[in-house]
C-alpha cells in the first residue's frame, strides 16, 4: 500500500492516500467490518490525519466505507451483489460509451486505444498477467475519455476500478485473456471505422462474456 505514496507520479497526498486505502479495499487486504482507525492509518502510512481524514471522508462517498459514530471509519467493500449490480450498469453504459466514442475520438485518443491494444496483446505473450491487467484498464478508461463525456466517464471509471479484482478473476478464466483482446481489437476496429451501432454492439457483448467468466468462476 504504501508504493502508492512513495511513487514518483504526480497528485496530491490526499489523493494519493485515498487510492493507497481504496486500493487496499478493492484488492482485499482491508475486508468488509474493519476498522479503519486514523491514529494508526498515519503511523502505517507516514502521513499526519489531515489527508487521511480527507481520504476516509471521499471512500464513503465512493461507498467503500461506512462513518458509524463512536466508531469510525468501517469498510463496507465490494460485495458479491455489488459486483453483479455493477455489471448490470456496465451492460447499459459501457457500449453507449463506446458508441460516442466511435463518435468523438481524436487522432491521438486513437493511437492510445490502439497502444493498448497491442501492449495488452504483448504482454499476454509473455503470460505478464498484471500489465494484462493494466492495459485492460487502459483500454476501457481510453474509450471512457474518448466518449467525450466527463459525467459518464467519471461513473464508469469508478465502476471499472472498484470490480478490479472480479475483472481479474474473468481474465484468469483459461482462454479468456486472449478472447478478451480479440474482442478489444474488434471493438477498436469499429471505433476507427465510426461505426457507432458496431462499436456499441460488440462493447456490449464484451461486457456481457466478461461477467459471465466471472460468474463461472467466483
């Protein structure tokens, strides 16, 4: 948790602190019913209780923690239904997101998409499941951007991040890392084409196979 804080990249402690701690829920190490006590939140993390209040108090408007007085800070996580709930959203919205994207992406948003794409494919190759990982993330939150609209990207983003470890699980489903960025590159393809009906289709079915490894294997 704490190469967070130690990296190099840009942003705020604050937010540094919060990705720290929301990471730490979404991947586990923090489960639902922990408490979250400030006092030894900055002797783990170095940081004084200024960002780590501001970070407690943003995780309960993401919904990851829960504020019960006399108590504190208590981790709510991300629940089997939160997961389903989520997917069931991400069915609506994801292939509308891709639909304005086919509609909107720039030149450059394009060349990202399909940087994406390939790392994700090289990386495969070399059975690199974490930057696999990381370009699928890449490749969801390029299109997010390229949509062209900052409310939707901003749920979706949140959306995409919080099932972190539910998007593990599918691509860890034998076969499914590699249908996964065959479908990538054919949701790319209709996206450089502007085919909005294409591209909005294929996302939706891609979303659709993802949740179903999911289920098969959770």
């Amino acid at each position: 948790m704490t190469e967070i804080l130690t990296s190099s990249e840009s942003g705020s402690l604050r937010a540094r602190v919060f990705a720290a701690l929301e990471q730490a829920i979404i991947n586990g190490e923090y489960k639902e019913g922990d408490m979250l006590n400030e006092l030894r939140l900055t002797k783990e993390l170095g940081v004084s209780r200024t960002p780590i209040r501001e970070a407690l108090t943003q995780l309960e408007l993401e919904g990851l923690v829960k504020n019960i007085q006399n108590k504190g800070a208590v981790v709510v996580g991300v629940s089997q239904k939160d997961i389903e709930d989520i997917y069931a959203i991400r069915l609506r919205l994801d292939g509308f997101a891709a639909r304005l994207a086919a509609e909107n992406i720039t030149d450059e948003q394009l060349d990202r998409l399909e940087q994406a794409v390939e790392l994700q494919s090289f990386y495969a190759e070399k059975s690199d499941t974490e930057n696999v990982r990381h370009f699928d993330s890449e490749f969801h939150n390029a299109i997010y951007e390229a949509s062209n609209n900052r409310p939707l990207c901003a749920m979706l983003k949140s959306f995409h991040n919080q099932i972190r470890r539910a998007r593990g699980i599918s691509l860890g489903v034998s076969g499914r890392s590699a249908k996964s960025i065959e479908e990538h590159r054919s949701i790319f393809k209709a996206i450089k084409a502007h085919d909005a009906d294409r591209a909005e289709q294929l996302m939706t079915e891609h979303i659709r196979n993802a949740f179903a490894n999911f289920k098969g294997k959770a």
